[in-house]
C-alpha cells in the first residue's frame, strides 16, 4: 500500500488536510472539467459532505448507482494517471476518500456528466 502524499489529520471526527494540496485538487478539476460543467463542480466543491454522503448517494441515485460508478471509473482513472504524470499531484482517489467527495452525489453528479460527455465523442481520427 503507498503512502498517501498529502498530510492528513483526523481529529475527533473532523479530517485536516494539507491547504495546499486540498487547494491544488479542486483547481485541477476546476480547469480540467468542461466549461460547460464548471458551474456544477463549484458548487460541488462548495458543499462540505459528511459522513452520510454516501447513504445519501445511495438514496438519491438508487440502484443507478453501481452502473454510474462503472460508467465514470474510466475517466476517474485518466484524471488520477494525469493529475500524477502530468501535474505531478498524485492522490486523487486519496483526497476523494478523506474529504468524502467521492461519497458525495453532487459531485458524482458531475463526474457522470463529464464521462458522458467523454463517451458521447467520437474516436479520434472518425470523419463525421
């Protein structure tokens, strides 16, 4: 198991982590979210979830759930191959967990729009 490359403090019932990390992942899914999706993740990232943000999400998207959380693993795994090699930000899927966004169904919300959007180009090189 890696370490995590941020600093990470949990403290009774309450998760500090690094500012400057917390801060470089949501302007990295800022600039990288289409623009037409900016909106969307704001106000995503606005919202504090807590730790029913999953039970939530399971309310809020049913048994949809599992298929949405297939449908975005693809672009979840572009962003976390990116964010690392290109960015040198590794610890995507770690912030996700420790701020709970990953749990959160706004932000889950976004994430689908942004891989239908992915899934709805056409493959490089196909004249239309």
């Amino acid at each position: 198991m890696k370490p995590i490359p941020f600093s990470i403090k949990r403290e009774n019932g309450i998760v500090w982590i690094d500012a400057a990390a917390d801060a470089a992942f949501r302007q990295a899914l800022m600039d990288g979210v289409p623009i037409n999706l900016r909106g969307k993740m704001r106000e995503a990232l606005a919202a504090t979830p807590d730790k029913g943000a999953m039970a939530h999400s399971v309310r809020y998207f049913g048994d949809e759930l599992q298929e949405i959380k297939a449908q975005i693993a693809p672009l979840m795994m572009e962003l976390n191959r990116m964010l690392s090699e290109s960015f040198n930000l590794p610890g995507l899927y770690d912030w996700l967990d420790a701020t709970n966004y990953g749990n959160d169904y706004r932000l889950i919300k976004v994430f689908k729009a942004w891989s239908e959007m992915v899934l709805s180009r056409p493959p490089a090189g196909v004249l239309q």
